[in-house]
C-alpha cells in the first residue's frame, strides 16, 4: 500500500489511471456493444435480402413490437403498484418489515431461468406441477407479462423508496397542520420530487425487461410456442440455436437486422423518456378538497395497502417460490458433475466481470461524481447508460461480432463471455458509485490530504469506508445478474455452458424436473454465498467500529 500511496501523489499517474480506465471503458464496453450497427453498411447485402424478404420482415417486426410493448406495460404496471409499495416500506413501521423487505429483493437473486419455470408452472404449464383450479390458459403475451413483472418490480420499488427517503416528512405535516388533507399533501408536495426517481425506475424496468432472454425463452419453450412467438432476444437466440450457423446469410442478416433495430430504438428511447420526465408537468397545484378528505380517511386508504400486498404475495412472490413445488416430486437422475461444473463456470465469469467492474469502474465513477459541470464527464455519464439500455443478446451478438473481427474465436469463448458479462454488470457497479460518492462532501479527503495525506491514502482511508456499502451494493447487484443471465452468454458462444444456460437446454430437452431440481440447488447456493457475503460485511463493520 506504501508503494501506491507514493504514486498517487503524482498527478500525471492519477490523469494515467484515469485515462487507461476511460480508454478501456470505451474500447471494451461501448464500442464492442454497438459494434453491430457497423455491419448495416459493411454487409448491407445480408440485410438487403431480408429487407426485401416480407415473410423475415413480418416476424422481425412482431418480434421487436412484442419486446418494446411487453416491456412498456409491465413498467407502467411497476409504477402503478411500486408507488404504494415503496410507500409502505418507507412511511409505515409494522412488524415483519424487514423480512418483507428482504423477500422484495429475492426476484433478483433468482437467475431468470429459474423463474421463467417457476412462473410457467405457478400459472398453469401444458407439463408440471400446477394449482388445482388456477391452471389458466394465458396467452403467450400474457404470461410473459407476469414474468416480467417480477424481476422489474424490486427495481421500481428500490428505487422509489430511495428518493421517498430522502424526502422530508416534515413538509407534508406542515401542509396538513394548514388545513390540507394527507392525500393533498402527498398529490401537490410530495409527487412532484419523485421525478427522478421515477426516471431511474423507469429505466431500469424497461431495460431489463427488454432485454431479458432465459426466463423468457424456457417460458415460451413449456408453452410450446418457442419457434412461433417471439420477442427480439429470443428470436436472436433461436436463430443462434435452433436454426443452424449464423454463416448462413439468411441467418446473419436476420440478426443483425434486428440487433440494430433494437439498439437504436433502446437509445432513442433513453433520450426520449429523459426528456419526458425532465419537462413533464402534472397541475399538482389544483386541489379538491372534499375528494382529498374522502381518499383520505375511512377504508380507502386501507384498501389500498392491501390490494398493495395481495400484488406482491400473488403476483411476485408466489411464482417465484413455486418451484419449490418439485420437491414433492420423485427426485430425478441429476448430473451432478456437468451441474457443479457450471456453477462453478458462472460463479467465475461473475466473479471476475465484478473485480474488473470495481477496479475500472471506480476511478470513472470519482470522475463523473467530482466533475459535473465538466463536458467531458457529461458524455462519460452519458455512455455509461449505453450497455445498460441495450437489450444484453443484441449486445453479446455485437461483442461477438467485434472481436471475431480480430480472429477472436472458439479458443477465447470463455474470454468473450466474460467481457461480455463485464459490458452489462459494469453500469450497475457505476452508477452505485456515482450516486454514493455525490453525497460525500469532498472537503473530507481535501482535509485529510492537507494533513500530509496521500491522494490514496485519503481515498482508502477516508471515502472507501462511507461508500464501501454502496460497493458492496453494486457488486451484489451486478454478480447476481451475471449469475442469471442466459442471453448473452448464448449469443456469444454456445460452448461455454453456465448454469443459465444448462437449466435451458434441461427445459429443450422435457427434463422439467431435473431443471427444476438443479435451480432449487442453485438457489440454495446463491443464499448460502448471500448469507456468507452479509455475514462477513456484519463482522467487519462491527471491527471497524
């Protein structure tokens, strides 16, 4: 540590980390990721043909509309029921609070192949385990809704709730001591500063449904319409799997086609809803207040909380745990070897995607947080979203397609696979940072170093401590969608077989519950390593005080 607090003393090895970080976070994550746009005019002649082919444009077209729709209504579902919920969680104390505030976070740590079955077999699948009287017989549309729901809906919730606590109370009761009723207080003084909460919230939601693919393909594959209803990622995927090598120009052509159309519309959205959020008014000021005292007291107000908690339990919770339901089935043949072997394969592209999301991410995140106002940190902020709103298979289609440009091939699989898990984890670390480091004055490090205090030695000793649970927030957080993601990894090479993407070929294959069996043992180790990873935080917290 000596060694590097003497040479974070120079200013020209701090501007040189800095700019390797930058440097690598556009030649590795950005370009990489948009790469794919490049191929619309140096092969035109494959997306030419598809262009001119009806039949390909008609199911490209269903597909990107079925992406952009299925992901815009849950988000507006998560609004809707995640107000009241973040609601509940911050401005009500009741008992068994923070075990319901633990079981909104579980969603996340479930890889999606895993509640894609679950989901499937909670609301009635053609094979399984199912509820007597609830088997429904849900379009494909619509299940895919309730899948998506619940791995979007902690997002809208956390980061609601993030903005509602730092809002103060105390202003509401000001209003209400001047005659205002609780619902005209919250209409006209709190909502209006939940914008940009609801700016994070939204993109976060919409991103990560558009670009979710395991749980969504194995959806579509219990359902039995994996080959003729599809969203854009899952059409890339069964292009990628089913159909045969993408040498084919038919192949080819198809997935860059749609890989671009997603892409460019990901990021013209991301302009237009910030736009949207930044200049929307709603006539907040306008107030009726015999409405406001009806909504206000009596049962309404009640009915609300538990309509609020019948969503989470019914909607959310319920088919994320019914897997569950196979324990009472015989226990199947598990290959336990192929099965440990891809654990162990995902728990080390996570692993290392994390450490180098951490190590590069932190000087960019000091950055973009001390200098705001500058141009340069502007666009680096600006890109740092460019992975996030990418749908994750289009962006390992273009991660492959880059460095299969330099001869990168089947040698270097599990090399792509994890930079490519580095291009969609590292905003999450980012942006973790970024948010935890503007809240810290930076006359504290100033003080130090005026003390005789190294540049590092102030940051590893004065800043590192505050924020280290912000890191250790974004480092679970981007670990655990490593861990679940299936699009990706599949889109870049087929050879590295990570359990996502094992659990998917047990569900191609009708060995629903072997896959069942061997999630239920990934869920078991997810929450031993969740509860080692709380444990160890606990005890060095505790040495540290």
């Amino acid at each position: 540590m000596g060694r590097l607090d003497e040479l974070s003393a120079s200013f020209k090895v701090r501007r040189a980390w800095l700019a390797f970080a930058v440097v690598v976070f556009i030649a590795v994550i950005v370009i990489p990721a948009v790469f794919v746009v490049t191929k619309v005019f140096t092969d035109w002649d494959l997306v030419q043909g598809i262009l001119d082919d009806p039949s390909s444009m008609a199911v490209i077209e269903g597909a990107v509309w079925n992406s952009f729709s299925i992901a815009f209504i849950v988000t507006m579902i998560d609004i809707v029921v995640g107000l009241p919920m973040a609601w509940i969680m911050v401005r009500r104390d009741f008992k068994g609070k923070r075990w319901l505030d633990t079981l909104l976070d579980m969603p996340l740590a479930f890889p999606t192949a895993v509640l894609g079955i679950s989901v499937v077999m909670f609301w009635g699948a053609p094979e399984g385990v199912t509820i007597p009287g609830l088997g429904l017989d849900l379009s494909p549309y619509m299940m895919l809704i309730l899948l998506h729901i619940i791995f979007t809906y902690p997002y809208m919730v956390r980061s609601l709730s993030g903005i509602l606590e730092q809002i103060d109370i105390n202003y509401e009761t000001a209003a209400m001591t001047l005659g205002a009723s609780k619902w005209t207080a919250v209409r006209t003084i709190t909502l209006p500063l939940f914008r940009a909460g609801l700016a994070t919230g939204f993109i976060l939601c919409f991103a990560r449904s558009l670009s979710e693919t395991g749980g969504t393909y194995i959806a579509l594959t219990m359902m039995g319409v994996q080959s003729s209803f599809f969203t854009g990622p899952t059409f890339i995927s069964w292009l990628k799997s089913d159909v045969g090598s993408t040498d084919s120009p038919e192949v080819m052509g198809s997935m860059i086609l749609i890989s671009v159309i997603m892409i460019i519309l990901a990021l013209i959205l991301l302009v237009v809803v910030k736009w949207i959020i930044a200049r929307f008014r709603i006539p907040f000021n306008k107030v009726w207040p015999e409405l406001g005292r009806k909504v206000s007291r009596g049962p309404l107000p009640k009915v609300k909380d538990i309509l609020t908690l019948a969503f989470l339990v019914i909607v959310v919770l319920l088919p994320s745990f019914y897997i569950f339901m196979y324990l009472t089935e015989p226990s199947p043949s598990i290959d336990y070897g192929t099965l440990m072997s891809s654990i162990g394969t995902s728990f080390l592209v996570a692993g290392v995607a994390v450490a180098v999301d951490i190590v590069l991410g932190v000087p960019l995140s000091l950055y973009i947080a001390r200098n705001r106002n500058g141009k340069l940190a502007g666009i680096l902020d600006g890109l740092v979203n460019v992975p996030l709103i990418i749908p994750t298979t289009a962006l390992g289609f273009s991660l492959a397609l880059f460095w299969g440009s330099f001869g990168a091939g089947d040698s270097m699989a599990l090399l792509l696979v994890i930079l490519g898990h580095i291009s969609f984890t590292y905003p999450l670390v980012v942006r973790n940072l970024i948010g935890a480091i503007e809240e810290v004055n930076p006359e504290c490090e100033e003080v130090a170093m005026t003390l005789g205090a190294k540049p590092f030695q102030a940051f590893r000793r004065i800043l590192m401590p505050i924020i280290k649970s912000s890191v250790m927030a974004g480092a679970i957080l981007a670990f655990t969608r490593s861990l679940g993601e299936t699009g990706a990894t599949l889109s870049i090479s087929s050879s590295v077989n990570t359990v996502p993407i094992y659990i998917t070929r047990l569900v191609e294959s009708g060995d629903y519950t072997e896959a069942a069996m061997c999630s239920i043992i990934l869920i078991a180790v997810c929450f031993v390593l969740m509860m080692a990873v709380r444990a160890l935080t606990h005890r060095r917290q505790g040495r540290d005080a």
